[in-house]
C-alpha cells in the first residue's frame, strides 16, 4: 500500500540524467566502478583516448586516499573526518580506512549528487564503535555544510577536512580560496587539511579536459601548483609537502613510481 508520495531513493533516481557525461561517474568507471552509464563511459573512453594516463591518475588517487586517512588516523591520531565532494563508492573508501585504523573514527561524508545519494546506504556502513554520515549538501555552501556537520562532528575537537579532486568544480578561482578558508576556520587547532586536485600541468591533459567541458557536463578548471599551494596559507605542510599524488610518502615497496598531474598535499592547522 502506498500513499503516492515519492521516496528520497525515487526522488533522487529522477534528478539523474543519464544523458550528459557526469565527473563522479566518469571517474567511477575509470577506476573500475560498475556505477555508470553508456554517456560516462563513452564520454570516458574519449578523454583516455587524448590523455592516456588518466586512468592511471584515478587509481594513484585513491591510494593517495588510503596514504592520506592511514597516516591522519594513524601517526597523527585524527578520529574525525568531513569528506566533502566523496564522489560515489568504490573501494577502501575513507571510512574504511580510517575505522580499519581506528574503529572508533567519525565520518561525515558530503555530495550533492543524486546518484552518491542514491548510494548513500553503501557510504552509511560503520564499525559499532565508530559513525558514518551523510549530508546531502553544495560545497557553495560551507556554512551549511558546517552547521549539518555539527551534528555528527565535535568541532572542539581535531578533524580532517577532505576536499579530494573537488575544488576543480568551482569555476571561480577566488571562490574556491574563500570557500577553503571558510570550512578551515571553522576546525579547531591541531586539525588537518588533505587535498588533491588535478593540475594544468600537461597539455594532452588540459586538451581531454576541454573536450569534455565542451560535452556540457560541470566543468572541471585545471590549476597550476601554485594556485593549488594558496589553499595551504596558514597551515603547517606534512613532508614532502604538495607533490604529485604518488610521490606523497609512497610505501617502501614502490620503487617504480609513475608521477600523475594529480597534485596535493596533508598540512595542520596550528
């Protein structure tokens, strides 16, 4: 029996449009994901075809994450953590690896996009000892992103702030910078900042990157390293500082590392 009215799962399968190319999608089936469509992987295949190493870029990405939470969580004993821009769910995603680290860790994850809500279920596991949440919520938005937060999060207490390969999406060069600054005022000392965002440092890159812009999909600005390190002012960068992806602390293992223009970077806030 049903009284008609629409449930946030069908409401949210109504807002997805399956006929433009979208970046959280596209990036899904680079990485190997099944949560796509014939546009995100036509669309895809058609940036690999101009910048073949993207797909290299996407899974140097991810295991940047896994680098980033393991070391916040772990050396620096970080047990919250507000992940804006999450995309959809692959593999060890931060919750993952920041419970795996310690059980007892706290995750706020935030999008906007229907489908990531869509699959909120799947980001809203957690150990019984720790929280998973999620805000559905514009990263335009900080203030409101802080304030839903508050709810999960101590903000009296040290946390990460993610932005992983999201601040692209923000066309405004200015704007990017005060929206991280606002979200980074609102932590308390003894918090970190870990970011990446793919750089305008290769020209087959920045070609495939105009192709799809051109597609109509949310366009993604390519930065150069310098803007990227003005999201760092005021905070104290973890060695090695704001590097290409693979080369931040790599296990001892890699010995054959592949440089990606994927750039970021772990600083505390002092």
């Amino acid at each position: 029996m049903t009284d008609g009215s629409s449930t946030p799962d069908q409401q949210a399968l109504t807002k997805i449009d399956t006929t433009v190319p979208h970046s959280a999608r596209i990036w899904n089936y680079w990485m190997g994901g099944k949560d796509n469509y014939e546009v995100d992987r036509i669309a895809g295949d058609e940036y690999r075809e101009v910048a073949p190493n993207i797909a290299t870029m996407a899974r140097a990405s991810r295991a940047y994450l896994i680098r980033t939470v393991t070391h916040v969580a772990g050396e620096c004993g970080i047990r919250q953590f507000l992940d804006i821009g999450t995309g959809l769910p692959t593999y060890d995603n931060t919750h993952q690896v920041a419970q795996r680290v310690a059980p007892q860790a706290r995750i706020v994850y935030v999008d906007n996009d229907p489908l990531v809500l869509r699959h909120a279920q799947a980001l809203l596991t957690s150990t019984r000892e720790g929280v998973t949440d999620y805000i559905d919520a514009d990263l335009h938005e900080p203030e409101r992103i802080l304030e839903a937060a508050s709810k999960t999060l101590d903000f009296d207490r040290p946390i990460a702030l993610m932005l992983m390969g999201i601040l692209g999406h923000i066309q405004n060069y200015e704007e990017s910078v005060s929206i991280v600054r606002r979200l980074q005022a609102a932590l308390p000392a003894g918090s970190y900042f870990v970011h990446y965002d793919s750089t305008d440092t290769d020209q087959a890159l920045k070609q495939a990157q105009q192709g799809y812009d051109d597609t109509g999909a949310v366009p993604y600005v390519l930065r150069s390293v310098e803007q990227i390190s003005r999201f760092y002012e005021g905070l104290e960068l973890i060695e090695p500082g704001i590097v290409s992806c693979p080369l931040w602390r790599p296990a001892p293992s890699e010995t054959d590392i592949e440089t990606t223009d994927v750039h970021g970077g772990v600083a505390r806030k002092p």
